[in-house]
C-alpha cells in the first residue's frame, strides 16, 4: 500500500465504484479533470475516512483500494451501476448495500433496463437507493411502482457535496464573458447555436468552454468560443468566479443534481439554465431559470444527431424565428445591471474539518447547528453517510421506537459546545418543479 496516500483506516463505510472510466482518488481534484460524481465520491470518502474500491484500480494508494475484500466494512455504497450487485454481495456478503444514483430511468431506456434486470437483487439484498435531489427520487419512485419495488427497496435523498472552500472572493467580472464547463453531451451544441445568436447581436461576447474529461469531443472552431479542453476543478472555478454568467441552457440531459450549478452559485456566478431535471431545485432562483419551449425540443429533436459544424445554417434560420432571444434578453438585462447575486447554498456544504462534526438528526438528513441557530436552512452534511460511519447512536428502544411509529425520539445534548438534537422531521428546503414532461430524455 502506498504510504503517501491518504491513511488506511477500518472505516466500516466502503464506496465500490465499478463504472469509473480511470481510477481516481485524492490528488484528482487538484491534478486532472475529474467528473461530478468523481468528485463528489472523494469529497464524501476523505471527509469520512471511508475506504473507496474501484473496479479499474490495480494499485492502492491508502484508503483507495483495488476490488478485494476487507474485514469491518457493514455498509457498502455502490456507484451507479446495480449490475455490480453481485460482485458487491460476493465481497461483502454482510454488509448493508446502498445503492447512489445519477440519473434517471425513463422507462423503456437502457437505464432503466439495466434497473429492472437487478430487481431480484435490489430486493433480496434490501438495498436503499440514494438519489441526489428530491426530482430525482420523485422520479424514482414512479419507476419502482412499475417495477413492483416499491415499499420493498428503499429511497432517500442525499444532496452532493459542494467544497465548503467555495465562496464569493469578489473577483473582478467580465460582462463579456460566459463560461460552460459540463459534458459536451449535456448540450453544448444547442449552447454553441444559441451563443452564435447571442455573439451577433452582442459582438463582445466570448464563450469560455471546457469539461471534467470524461467525454472528450471535437467542435468546430467559432467566433468568440474559446475551448479549454478538460480541466481540473480549481482551474474551472478561477474562470467561473469572473463570468458574467455560466451559460448552460441544458434540457437535453436533464440533470439529476448538476454540480455546475451549485458550484458555480458557491462561488457567486449566477447560472442561464433551463427548468428541466433538478434545475429548479438546485438553482432555487426563478431569474435564472427559462421553461424548455416545443420549439425548442422541437428544434433539437431534429437536429440533435447533426454534427456541430453543419448546424449553422439551422441555427440561422432558427434565430430568425426567435428562437435564442429568451436567452438574448436575459443576458442583456444582466449586463445592464440586473445580474443576480448567489452565495453559497447551505444544503449543499460538506465538511472539510476534524470529523464527526457538530450534527443533528432531522428526518433522513445530518445538519450542522450552530448555538443560536433557527433557519430550517442549515449547514448539510451530506446527510446520511455521517451515519452510515458511525456518528448516529441511537438506544435499542430508541430504534425500535423510530421503526414502529416512523418517528425519532426527540433527545439532545451538548457536543462541542454546540446542540446536537434530534428531530421527528426535517421540513421540505425546496420546492421541486415537476417537469418531467417539459424534458427530453437522454440516456446517453
């Protein structure tokens, strides 16, 4: 095992990755360009001390591990793919298995096939589902009726981390700049036609292009568009925190939480995005927000399989009918003054000190309380993992007590110096937009 690695611990918490393109650990974040889900793993793990296998790694760098069995793990969280059940029952036959998703399963897409090939183990191995918004568990859960899991596998929501580091540092802003750092395949050649229209009525704009690595693909070369290639975090964070805005009018891959969006609200740049998948919730802001149009499905519709470069001339006539002046007069009100302020979302912080933090128990959700605390709105802790290592000690009646009647018994002392209490419910943070019909699907 590599000793310079972060330190080998007998955590009993144990995140098995079996779909990551190339193995990733720590130094990802700050040395290559690493993806949301990526991301989000190694930020959970390290501020855990949680053991992280991965199908593709061969050697171990401390706490990162290649796939092999290890003494004292009782809860495993696989990544994504349930077909990794098996293998996930094989190495850790009496381990509790939760299973954290990242996308939808519209029904009748490969998603949703690879689901319900698994339902037998989903129910023998009584795995709990964590989704990433409440959108994506509502959605969810319509696709467990169907597969008649539902009230046999269980769901929860469990908010990505967002590096509690991320904040407003009042860079200097450049009106003329956007940025959009997210897969290609999450509509940049929509965003691409529509910032053509956006740079001939303003013809200082410029539109600063990069991604986390993982989908790397050729555009055409455009006037204005300068594209950076993939891109470690901190590089993308220094370009976002100048942008005008990031602009990300996405409703072809609807996001299931969108760490863009809540990392670039962190760090104080507002997002032009599309109510469709988690938006809404994530954003939180209506000013940020435009509805997906007919025409605009339309119009992707038809020319989504359409090289970028052969567009421009569908993206011409497109304008002309009206196409992109949603996204025209939004930006021209944000450079004349009306740019929305954002700030670091509460619900979405992780924690990055000594570990267990200060928590508190509300519902399915650990939140930090601070000694005179009284918003509902408080600091997340990515919620579940802080008890699946331990932190959440309950008595034995307690817990039979929260099982029978579906509540937690009201209790607290002092840790810290701060509260640490616990409640029967958590009140809803968010209002979710159910928009489902309003997107199109993809299940690339």
């Amino acid at each position: 095992m590599d000793a310079t690695g972060p330190t080998a611990s007998t955590s009993s918490v144990l995140f098995f990755d079996p779909v990551c393109q190339k193995p990733y650990d720590t130094r990802s974040l700050q040395q290559a360009a690493t993806g949301g889900t990526e991301a989000s793993v190694t930020r959970i793990a390290d501020a855990l001390g949680a053991l992280v296998m991965q199908h593709n790694r061969t050697e171990s760098y401390g706490r990162y591990l290649p796939p092999q069995k290890a003494p004292g793990v009782t809860h495993v969280i696989l990544n994504r793919d349930s077909r990794a059940l098996p293998r996930v029952r094989e190495l850790f036959p009496d381990a509790r298995v939760y299973l954290w998703v990242h996308h939808f399963f519209p029904l009748g897409s490969k998603l949703f096939l690879r689901l319900a090939a698994t339902a037998e183990f989903l129910r023998d191995m009584a795995v709990t589902i964590i989704c990433v918004s409440n959108q994506q568990r509502y959605e969810l859960d319509a696709t467990l009726q169907y597969l008649d899991l539902r009230g046999r596998v269980k769901t929860c929501t469990i908010y990505n981390p967002v590096d509690a580091a991320l904040v407003p540092d009042h860079s200097p802003i450049d009106d003329n700049k956007l940025v959009f750092f997210s897969s290609p395949n999450k509509g940049l050649k929509f965003t691409l036609d529509a910032f053509r229209e956006l740079r001939r009525r303003m013809p200082q704009l410029r539109l600063v292009v990069g991604n986390p690595g993982y989908k790397v693909r050729e555009f055409p070369p455009i006037e204005g568009v300068e594209y950076l290639g993939p891109q470690p975090q901190h590089l993308i964070h220094a370009q976002v925190r100048t942008a005008l805005c990031m602009f990300f009018p996405n409703f072809i891959f609807p996001e299931t939480f969108g760490l863009v969006l809540a990392e670039s609200k962190a760090l104080g740049t507002p997002v032009l995005t599309h109510d469709c998948g988690a938006a809404a919730e994530v954003v939180g802001d209506p000013q940020q927000l435009l509805p997906v149009t007919f025409a605009q499905r339309l119009y992707e519709d038809l020319f989504h399989q359409v090289p970028s470069g052969w567009r421009q001339g569908p993206a011409r006539l497109a304008a002309y009918a009206g196409l992109f002046d949603c996204y025209v007069d939004r930006i021209r009100a944000w450079r004349s003054g009306a740019r929305p302020t954002t700030a670091p979302d509460p619900r979405f912080r992780s924690a990055r000190t000594s570990w267990p933090p200060p928590l508190t128990r509300r519902g399915r959700s650990w939140i930090l309380v601070t000694p005179n605390h009284t918003s509902a709105a408080a600091i997340k802790l990515n919620s579940g993992y802080a008890a699946l290592a331990g932190h959440e000690k309950r008595s034995p009646a307690a817990m039979s007590t929260a099982r029978t009647t579906g509540t937690i018994p009201v209790s607290a002392r002092r840790h810290r110096g701060l509260l640490l209490a616990r409640t029967a419910a958590m009140p809803a943070l968010t209002t979710t937009a159910t928009t489902a019909t309003a997107c199109t699907r993809s299940s690339a």
